[in-house]
C-alpha cells in the first residue's frame, strides 16, 4: 500500500431527484469544491470562499470526522490532518453540498492512504451517512445515477448524460435545510400519487438512458414531494407549470431547494428568455437570486496531480480559468 504525504481532490456538486425521482436520481453538475489533505503534526483547517464562512474549524469538522471514519474502516491511524478547502457550492441550497464535502473527504482520505477501499464502499459510506444514495452517487461517480438504498448497501446504475443536454440553476439567496424540506412531506401517499411517481420515474430514467429529451417534460412531473415543498420557495408552483412553456424541456426543484433546476437543450435560443422569466418570478416575490448555466459534470470525484510547488490557492485559481 503505497502511503502519500498529501493529496488534492476536485468534485462536483450535483442535483437529486430530478422531479420524480425521489432520493433515488441524481446527476452531478459543473460547480465545483477542492479539497487538499496533508498529514501534519496537528490538525489545522484552511477554508476560503465565501461559500465555507461559518464552517467549524475544528475537529468536530465535518471534513475531519469522516476522513478518520476512512481512517478507521482500514484500520489506518492518520489522527492529524491539515485541510484546505475551496468551494464554489452554495450551502443548503439544493445543490448537495454535504455529498460533496462527504465525498471529497471520502475520496481524498482513501487516497492518502494508498486507496484501500473500493468505490463500492466509499459509495456505502457516503450514503450511510447521507441516508439517501442520489446526491452522493452523483459526486463520486459522476453522470446520471439511478440508485437504490436497503440500509447496508447501495445498488446503482451509471447513466452517461446525453451530449446536448444542459442546465439552469436558479438559487434564491436564502437557506433550506434537508430536515425542514422533508418535514413537510406527509408521512402517507395515495396509491394513485405512487403509481404516478414510479411511472414517472421511470420514463425519466429510461429517457435519459436512451436520449429522448423530447419526453423529459412529461417524465419529470411529481406527486411525492413538490407539491408540498411549494410553499417553501414562493413562486415555485407557477414556475413549474410554466417554465415548460418558457423554453425547458422539464423543470423540478433540486433536491430539497429552494434552487429549481431546468433541463434545457444545449444551443436553444430560448435559453435567455427563460433566464429572464425564472429571475423576474423570483423577484416578483421580493426574493433576489443568481443564475447559473451548468453542464452535467462526467467525471465525478477527481484526484488531482499533486504539485508540490503550486500551492493549493495557486492551484485553484488555475483549475477555476481553465
């Protein structure tokens, strides 16, 4: 087993659920966090970007706690760890920013130790401690993921993004928990809500799979949790409905939100007038947003060349021009 002194990470952010796919889909996006991992002689954390204000600085970092749980499944004791991490990723916002960090730690700490684990278990770790396979399946293994959960393992299947296929993220400036998000779900569906969901879901998956993004707007309606997340992000429930009509072949919230994500085409000219429709509805409900034209990323979790004599800033500035 090859040991190394350090190692830099890059990994995608990503979107989950995709309208019906409910802690089962995910695809990972272009918006990216760095994570470079150092044994030290006492454990320092190097945050910049203003997406990493108030995270802690301390061993009770989310960072540091699961690259000992790496640690300790290879029975490998590296106690001491000097962190730097820069990220471009929003913080609760629907844009899996805990998968990300879960799996950079992950990806970053199994490789300072000669990568003992396998990515199936990286894989099972990450989803244990998210408790939903979607977000964190997307970041490590990049593209589209259909994935299922039992508790101990997750089963899935990558899906290779068709190559015209974009997205626009619009992100209202304002934070929404998972644990909130889901407290508004009911606790019961009907069996008609079901049946709707899981024909969807798969329409959704198979579309994908096969590149037919002529039936994303049909496959990507849901029964099982927008419609009672709505009343979270205002103006939701009328961009869904229109936002098809505006130019996206489906529209959905990203994970638990508030950031909507539409599925457009690559090259369509309706792009800015969609643009322009998902913002004025935003600020017609008095919430101010930014928006973001992101590519499905394909690659997924990333060990980066480790050169020494770049540093860690340097080298994030050369990642984020080029």
């Amino acid at each position: 087993m090859s040991l190394s002194e350090s190692v830099r990470i890059k990994v995608p952010a990503s979107t989950a659920n995709l309208g019906p796919g409910f802690d089962t889909l995910g695809m990972a996006l272009s918006l990216y966090a760095w994570i470079e991992m150092k044994r030290d002689d006492r454990t320092a954390f190097h945050l910049y970007g203003d997406e990493m204000k108030g995270v802690p600085e301390d061993k009770s970092n989310l960072i540091y706690k699961v690259a000992q749980m790496v640690f300790d499944e290879a029975g490998i004791s590296v106690p001491e760890l000097a962190i730097s991490m820069y990220s471009d990723i929003p913080l609760t916002r629907g844009l899996g920013s805990s998968a990300s960090a879960i799996v950079g730690s992950l990806a970053a700490a199994n490789a300072l130790i000669g990568s003992p684990l396998p990515d199936s278990k990286l894989f099972d770790m990450a989803t244990n401690l998210e408790k939903h396979p979607d977000n964190v399946g997307a970041s490590l293994f990049g593209g589209i993921i259909a994935a299922a959960w039992d508790g101990n393992h997750a089963d899935y299947v990558r899906i290779e993004p068709p190559v015209n296929l974009d997205t626009l993220v619009v992100i209202p400036d304002f934070h929404l928990s998972t644990a909130k998000a889901r407290e508004a779900l009911p606790e019961q569906f009907s069996l008609s809500d079901a049946v709707y969901n899981i024909s969807r879901s798969s329409l959704m998956t198979a579309a994908l799979a096969s590149g037919r993004l002529d039936l994303i707007g049909a496959a990507m309606r849901d029964r099982i949790h927008q419609p009672y997340r709505a009343a979270l992000v205002p103006g939701m429930a009328e961009i869904l409905d229109e936002a098809p009509n505006r130019g996206a072949l489906g529209i959905a919230l990203s994970g638990a939100g508030p950031t909507l994500i539409a599925l457009i085409q690559r090259g369509d000219e309706r792009v800015e007038t969609l643009k322009s429709y998902l913002m004025d509805t935003m600020k017609k409900e008095g919430i101010s947003a930014s928006s973001l034209l992101l590519q499905p990323d394909v690659e997924g979790v990333k060990v980066l060349d480790n050169r020494e004599s770049t540093s860690f800033l340097d080298m994030i500035r050369g990642e984020v021009t080029t």
